[in-house]
C-alpha cells in the first residue's frame, strides 16, 4: 500500500467522523440546527418585546427543533394567550409549549 492510499484513507475515515460528530440526534442539535433555533429565539423574543400588551422581561423563550417553549411568570391569562400567539406567528415556529404562569 503506497503512501498516497494510506493518506487518501485516513483523510477519508477522519472526514467521515467529523460529520458524523455534526449530525443531529433526537436530544441533540447539528450546528445547522442550533443556528436555526437561535434565529428562531431572537425572532420570537423581538416579537414579543414589540408587543405593547407584554412585558418581554417576564418571559422567556428556548427552541429545540423549531419548538419553541416560553416560561416565566405574567400577570394575567391574557398575557399567555397573547404571548403563544404572537410565538406561533414568528417564521420557522413548528410548535408552542406553554409553560408560563400567572403570578
């Protein structure tokens, strides 16, 4: 085996690896993903701070996989249901868990 093999096949088992190490599981991200679900956050908290009837500081916002999960304490029923649809009309939402409370 000449040294051009060995290197073309090493640089291939290499290669394969660090893709594998990039693709997405069922509890994990690939950076493609992460990317998308950061985007996704910033949009659904600029969207909810934009709203005057909501105080964007009571809620928080994560995404895993396009769904998007808001929490914290508001002051009203209103507030949730105003705050889940103003997430649900944010591009690249597939879903909305409500976990917020009223304080």
């Amino acid at each position: 085996m000449n040294r051009f093999t060995r290197t073309s096949i090493l640089f291939a088992a290499v290669s394969l690896a660090a893709l594998a190490g990039c693709a997405s599981t069922q509890k994990h991200e690939s950076t493609g993903q992460y990317v998308d679900d950061t985007t996704i956050t910033t949009k659904v908290k600029a969207a909810i701070f934009n709203d005057p009837t909501l105080k964007s500081a009571e809620i928080n916002v994560e995404t895993f996989k396009g769904r998007v999960q808001l929490s914290g304490f508001v002051s009203s029923r209103e507030s949730i249901d105003r705050a889940v649809r103003v997430a649900q009309g944010v591009g690249g939402v597939s879903s909305v868990a409500n976990d917020m409370r009223v304080k």
